[in-house]
C-alpha cells in the first residue's frame, strides 16, 4: 500500500525481537508472597523479562535468573509501560536499565 509507512518507521512486531523487559524496582509479590531471589534473597530491584515464548523471567540486582512460571505475558502487558526503546543485545538494554 502507498500510505503505509516505510519499514524505517514500523515497531518490530513480536516475532522480530527476543522479548521484552522492564525495571521492576519494589518488592514483587505474587500470590500474596513476596518475590525473592533463590540464590541471593533479593527481593526488589528486579528486571522482568517477557520472553517470545510467553515465559516470564526474573533478574536480580545479583544477575541471578530465574523462571517464573505464576506470572506470563497478560500479567506483563498489564504491568509495563509502551515500549520505549529497542536494544540489540539483552547487555544493552540492561544498561539502559540500570542493571
């Protein structure tokens, strides 16, 4: 179609990118429990991964990684805000992050 924009200004689709992540810095409590890192006991300052599979991981501050199977991809649209920026790599975005 003519007035569809050029592909330099389309958002990746969810099939083009890896997933998705944010900054989840207070206690994340689920099933009225709260969150921590099995390894280190962290239990704030998470970064929440919404992977293209629909599984939801969990990064401490530590850069430990944990699945976590209570939470999908509903529970992270509902939780995060619009995409803001893509990143090549997982490293770069958790720059961007603070991570």
């Amino acid at each position: 179609m003519p007035d569809f924009l050029p592909s330099g200004f389309r958002a990746p689709s969810r099939q083009d990118v890896s997933g998705f992540m944010m900054r989840w810095d207070q206690p994340l409590v689920i099933d009225e429990e709260v969150r921590e890192c099995p390894t280190c006991g962290e239990y704030r300052h998470w970064v929440v991964f919404n992977m293209r599979d629909g599984s939801v991981w969990l990064r401490c501050r530590a850069g430990h990684e944990t699945h976590e199977p209570r939470l999908d991809t509903a529970w992270y649209n509902r939780n995060s805000g619009p995409v803001d920026h893509f990143h090549p790599t997982i490293e770069d975005g958790l720059r961007y992050l603070g991570h």
